[in-house]
C-alpha cells in the first residue's frame, strides 16, 4: 500500500505519484520505505523514492537520497549518500551508491566506502561487498582499517569475517601503536590479524 499527503494515479500507464510523507508498506515482504516523492509503476513492479528515502524491516535499514526497489527480484538500489544499518551484526555501511539483494543478503558498493564494525573497526575502501549470511566483507580494491586500539592496517585488498573478527589480506603495512606517540611498521605481503 502506499499512503501520501498527495497521491495521482495515472490509470492507463498503471502509474502512482506520491508526495509528501510517501509511505510505501509490504507486509508479506516485511518492508516500509518513506521518502519526500515517489513514483510506483505497477506493471514493473518497481518504486523510485526521491528525497529523505529510508527503507525499513527488522534486521537493517537503507537511507539515501534516491532509492529504488524492485519488488519482484526484492533488490534495492540506494543512491546519493547512501548508508546501510545492519542492527544484528552491528555493522554500518556509507557510500554513494549501494545495491542491497534482499533475497540472497548481499550488499554491494559502488565508489569510495566506509564502514563502522561493532565500533571497533572503522574501514576505508571502494566498491566493497558484504555478504550478511557467511558475514564477510571484502574488497579487491586499497583499503586501511583502524581498530579501536589506534592500529591501522593498509592492504592491497581485504576480507574481514565479523564474527570472527578476522582480517586478511594482501600487500599488508600496519601501523602497530605501542604507546601514546610511538608507532611500529611490519610490511606483509600477506597476513591475518
């Protein structure tokens, strides 16, 4: 269903036009996604949210700017500051542009990436996956990673197993702080930490 302060529907072309509070809800899917406007074509099955677009269920959240969701393959596409909440493996995803596949659990990032794991690791990288079911996230591109202890590790590509807490990698610099102003460098050209 969806609910909106104005709402059009174009009949022959099976078009609703939503603005102000748009509220999308499926409850088989277990989704809510609000927005500023929206557009639904129903004969595709498909919904373009513009401005404030959040999409909701129990386990995580996708906001953006702009966010598309394709009902029939259950897969979203979150563009222009686009942040991913995963509450269950307390994980939090930031880039500006982010496809979610629902279906399988996987999240794919397009472009420079950050993301936050269980406040302990903050990492920086570019066109990043996150695989919710084996709870990896991996990239094949430069990534650092700081810890929570100040330790920062610079790696030509990474995977990282959250519950695991495991990062490996190669073409490894890390920057161990020993103490307040003193740091050691190791250079791995492959490692675990």
């Amino acid at each position: 269903t969806i609910e909106a302060s104005n709402l059009e529907y174009e009949k022959i072309k099976n078009i609703f036009k939503a603005s102000g509070n748009v509220k999308y809800s499926d409850k088989i899917k277990d989704i809510v996604i609000t927005s500023d406007k929206a557009i639904y074509l129903k004969n595709e099955e498909k919904l373009f949210t513009i401005g404030n677009s959040k999409a909701v269920n129990d386990n995580n959240t996708i906001e953006a700017s702009n966010l598309e969701y394709e009902k029939i393959k259950n897969i979203f596409k979150a563009k222009k500051n686009a942040v991913v909440n995963d509450f269950e493996k307390e994980t939090t995803i930031y880039a500006d542009e982010i496809t979610y596949q629902k279906n399988e659990d996987k999240v794919f990032t397009k472009g420079i990436t950050r993301a936050l794991v269980k406040n302990k690791y903050k990492f920086i990288s570019e066109n990043v996956s996150y695989f919710r079911n084996s709870e990896n996230l991996f990239s094949e591109k430069a990534s650092s990673v700081e810890d929570d202890n100040g330790n920062i590790y610079k790696l030509k590509n990474f995977t990282y197993n959250i519950n695991k807490e495991l990062l490996k990698g190669n073409g490894v610099e890390v920057l161990a702080k020993v103490e307040k102003n003193k740091i050691d460098k190791y250079f791995f050209s492959e490692g675990f930490f």
